[in-house]
C-alpha cells in the first residue's frame, strides 16, 4: 500500500504509507504542504479523495479503495 484514505466522517484522510506514495504526493502539491501530507495531516472531500485514488493509480500506486457510503451515513 502507498497511499490510505481514511474515512473521517464525510471526508478522508490522506496518509501516505510508503516512500512511494510521499514522492507521489510531493509531485503533486507544494513544498508548503509536504510536511502536514508525510504526517497523514490533511483531509479532502469524498470528491478530491476519488480524484486523488485514481490519479494515484494510473500513476502505478497502490490505494486502498474508499468505503462505499452506507444508508447510515447519509443520515
């Protein structure tokens, strides 16, 4: 696994989980953000963490799936 996204409520957190998923992501964000994205800090949208799924999966990452969303947690 080189990246994770876990839930967080309605959202995901974004937690690289190997050396390839930090190069991965300092190729796509700014150096200002590095630090808070090596530290499994940031947090995305449902929308941002698909993107980011499969972006990072064309790129030859391996991520693990997002949770589908359950009738409970629309509620």
């Amino acid at each position: 696994m080189d990246l994770r996204l876990l839930a967080e409520g309605p959202s995901f957190r974004l937690v690289p989980a190997s050396v390839h998923g930090i190069l991965w992501l300092q190729t796509h964000f700014e150096s200002e953000h590095w630090e808070l994205l090596a530290e499994g800090h940031v947090i995305v949208s449902r929308s941002d963490a698909e993107t980011l799924m499969f972006d990072a999966s064309e790129a030859g990452l391996n991520v693990n799936p997002l949770p589908s969303l359950s009738p409970t947690q629309h509620a």
